[in-house]
C-alpha cells in the first residue's frame, strides 16, 4: 500500500508518527505523572483533618504536588491554615479556602484536555492527503488513456488505479487510530477532572466543618 500510494503515503505516514509521538507525550502526563487514587488521597487528608492535623495533611498533599489533584490540594490547604493561624473564622475562612481552590483549579485543569484537538487535526490532514492522492491517481489514470501509448496504457492506468486505492486506503488507515488515541486521552483527562471536582468539594466542607469546631 505505502509503494502503491507514491510520496503521498510518506506524507501520511509522517502526519501518523507526529501524532504517534504526540500521544506518547501526553500517556505520560495523563497516565503516568496524573497517576493517583482521589478516593485513598482524600480519605487520608480528610482522617489528618479530623484530628485537627492541617500540617501533616499539607506536606502529603505536597508530596503529590506534581500531580493536578495534589497541587490544588496543598494550594487550598496552605490558604487555609495561612487563615486559621490569621485568625480568621466563619464565612470569612470559608470565603478565602473556596477562593483558594477556585484559583488553583483555574491555573491547572484546563492544561487536562488542553492540545488534544490536535488528534483531530492530525487524523483531517491524514484523511484529507489521503483523497489528494485519490483524485490525483485518478488524474494519472485518466491521463494514461488518453496520452499514454497503446501498449503502456494498462500498465499506467493500473498504476493510477493503485495510487487513488492506496492513499484513501493509507487516510483511514492513519486517522482511525489518531481518533480513537484521542478519545483514549479524552476519556481519561475527563476522569481526572471529574475526580477534582468530586474530592475538591468534599475537602472544602470538610473544611468548614473542621473550622467551626
């Protein structure tokens, strides 16, 4: 398929691994350094909180620091200690550790998802490269009936036959797995957002609870 579809297929092929290389980059940022259990995280700051343990329940939050869910952990749990010891209390301590957790959100979640459109891009330019060499194979093959010698007309009209089948088959065959890495990496940075969301919430009333007792 690759000879068949002539330099269109080494422009496909070269779109492919850009992505290919693409998505390793962003498996390691979304599985590998996002890696962590939100349940087992927040129940171990939560039982710190409890016993009225905001130090220790910070320097665990910053030992996973590296990861979204731990940075706006430690980034809240900062604020929130920075305000108890300010002698701040009520609505006002509420008011500052809600503040504090909406900004580190803000600095942080939307990278998730962020660059992920590209697989679409990139899955388009294969697609489209794809039917370019189509319609050019067609134009060869078209051209070989009506210029080519007699005895060379099958020969080049064949080959203007493959170079249209292979690049659309070259297309589809480097955009189908662009797409479903996409939706791989979509569904797992939606994961993550959704588990911030969860066990940011919970933190914040435990929280409160903690800073009216």
């Amino acid at each position: 398929i690759v000879r068949d579809s002539g330099w269109w297929g080494y422009l496909i092929i070269l779109t492919f691994v850009i992505g290919i290389v693409y998505a390793v980059v962003r498996y390691i940022q979304l599985y590998v350094r996002e890696k962590i259990d939100a349940g087992r995280f927040y129940l171990k700051l939560k039982g710190y909180l409890k016993t009225k343990n905001v130090k220790e329940a910070i320097d665990i939050s910053e030992s996973f620091k590296n990861t979204t869910m731990g940075f706006i952990f430690w980034s809240g749990l900062k604020v929130y200690k920075d305000a108890v010891d300010s002698g701040k209390k009520g609505e006002e301590l509420n008011t500052s550790v809600q503040n504090a957790f909406e900004e580190a959100v803000l600095q942080t979640v939307h990278k998730l998802d962020a660059g992920l459109f590209w697989f679409d891009l990139l899955a388009q330019i294969c697609t489209y490269l794809g039917l370019l060499g189509t319609i050019w194979g067609l134009i060869l093959a078209f051209k070989a009936l009506d210029v080519a010698a007699e005895a060379d007309k099958n020969k080049e009209l064949t080959k203007g036959i493959k170079t249209a089948i292979g690049t659309t088959a070259m297309g589809l065959i480097a955009a189908i797995p662009l797409t479903l890495i996409k939706g791989g990496l979509l569904v797992r940075a939606q994961n993550i957002i959704n588990d911030i969301d969860e066990f940011s919430v919970k933190l914040i009333n435990q929280l409160s609870t903690s800073g009216k007792d």
